[in-house]
C-alpha cells in the first residue's frame, strides 16, 4: 500500500496504542479512535511525536452507543478520502464486577454490543470507502476465549459473567469475520479475525485479576503482519491464533448458526432496515 491509511478503534491505550506507535513508523495516516478526549489527544501527540512524517487523525466515539458508531463512520466517509485497513482493536473485557451486567446505549448486553455489534456495524458503514481504497484489509481483534453462543438467551440475561459475555462475544466476532469475508469476495476488502497474545499486560486483563503473562508487543507484531505482509494480501475468512492460521470454535463453522446470527445483528444494527450496500 502506497501511504496508506488506517483507522484503529481503541487506540488510547494497550494493544490500540502499540499498533499505533508500530504503523506510525511506517508512514501514511492514522486514525486514532478513543471514547475518552483527553487520552485520545495525548496518544495523537505521542504517535504524532514518535513519526513526524505520519499524518495523525482522530475520531472520537463510545462504541457502547451504536448511534455513535454511526456518526463516527458519517464523519469519515466525510472527511476521508480513502480507508486502506481497519482494525477492530476495541474491547470491553470480563470487568472489575464480573457478576455485573451492564448494558449498552440501546439495551444489549455491553460486551456484545461493544465486541460485535460495533465492530459490525462500522465495516458495514465503511464499506463503501473500503471497496473504493481496495485492495483494503480489515482486521478484527478476537480471542482464543471462546464459548458457544446460546440464541435463546443471546444478550445473557440468566447466569450472567463477564468473562462468559466477552467469550460469546468474541466468538460472535468472528463468525462474522467469517460471514464479511465470503460476502466482500472479489471486492478487493479481506477480513481475517485473530488471537494477537495469551493474556498481554492490559487494562482489561488486570482488572478482570488475571495475570499478565506476555508484553504489548507481542499482541502488536501478529496483528501488524495481517495488516502490512504482502504474502496475506489475498488471504481472507480466516482465523489466526497469532501467527498461525488456526481453527476457531466448532460453532463458527456452523453456517445455520452464523445465518442466525447475521440476521440478530442486522436487526440490531440497523433496526430501519436500510440496504447496505458495497457497491
């Protein structure tokens, strides 16, 4: 890619902000997403100080708020005039309370809403800015804590955990990585999905009281590659436990439960039901 530009969701802090600093010395544009003003300002500065010679943008927005997702996507077709890669770098983790389920702005369980439906909703709505920049390349930013998705209580209302909400939906991220990929085939855009590192030194890892087992740039380095590796340039509809192209859980594989799923998260994304479009 020729100065590409890239958008990170989640770039104020841990994983976001190590892929920042990584493509930053790689020249192009970089947009920073944060949902909070002032860290966002502060990583742009950092990023901005660390490669003079990359233009450095931000948007900011709560992805917990799909109206908000919306916008922040408006705005960039706006202004943008190309979309080289996005990676989906947002996360709510299991949380501080795991016994406490928190909701989204519309009512979804946050780590759904915020792990998936997000994530969904702004390739969706930047789809035509992709297809345009192709050959483009989005990257989702899963887990290899997966668990199966239970479609009769799918925002977890009985027997709620954080670490079992962000589990399903991670596993939800992926299915759609998997279902985005075979529509988005022969449009130049390819979405992969992938486990960057077991347990990095994170915000959300430490505030779950997990321990730490890895560095910030371990997580950066397999991710980066699925962004910038001329060989993966055609590969897409995958699953990547870091470096290696891997199996995902036996449910992403199952095409009646992902059409399940697809039709949930149009719905929810999008309750009008306006026709998206790649064209």
């Amino acid at each position: 890619m020729n100065r590409p530009t890239t958008l990170i969701t989640g770039a104020t802090q841990g994983l976001g902000r190590g892929i920042a600093l990584d493509l930053a010395r790689r020249g192009g544009t970089l947009l920073l997403h944060g949902r909070d003003a002032a860290r966002l300002e502060a990583v742009a500065a950092e990023v901005g100080a660390a490669a003079p010679d990359t233009t450095v943008r931000t948007v900011l927005a709560d992805l917990a708020d799909l109206d908000q997702v919306h916008t922040m996507a408006s705005r960039i077709l706006e202004s943008e005039p190309r979309l080289d890669a996005l990676v989906n770098n947002a996360v709510a983790g299991g949380g501080a309370e795991p016994l406490l389920r928190e909701l989204s702005a519309q009512g979804h369980e946050l780590r759904f809403a915020v792990n998936h439906l997000a994530p969904y909703a702004l390739v969706r709505d930047l789809l035509p800015l992709l297809t345009s920049s192709a050959p483009a390349r989005v990257v989702n930013v899963a887990s290899i804590g997966q668990e199966t998705i239970d479609f009769d209580d799918i925002m977890l209302e009985q027997g709620y955990e954080g670490l079992r909400a962000y589990c399903r939906s991670k596993l939800a991220l992926i299915m759609a990585t998997f279902e985005l990929a075979q529509e988005l085939a022969g449009t130049g855009v390819t979405v992969n999905a992938l486990h960057p590192a077991h347990l990095m030194d994170t915000q959300g890892v430490r505030e779950h009281g997990l321990t730490p087992v890895t560095g910030i740039d371990e997580g950066v380095r397999p991710t980066v590659r699925l962004l910038t590796d001329p060989e993966l340039a055609a590969v897409t509809g995958r699953y990547f436990d870091r470096f290696t192209d891997a199996r995902a859980h036996e449910q992403a594989y199952d095409t009646g439960a992902r059409e399940r799923l697809m039709e949930l998260t149009r719905a929810l994304v999008d309750p009008a039901g306006r026709a998206f479009t790649h064209s």
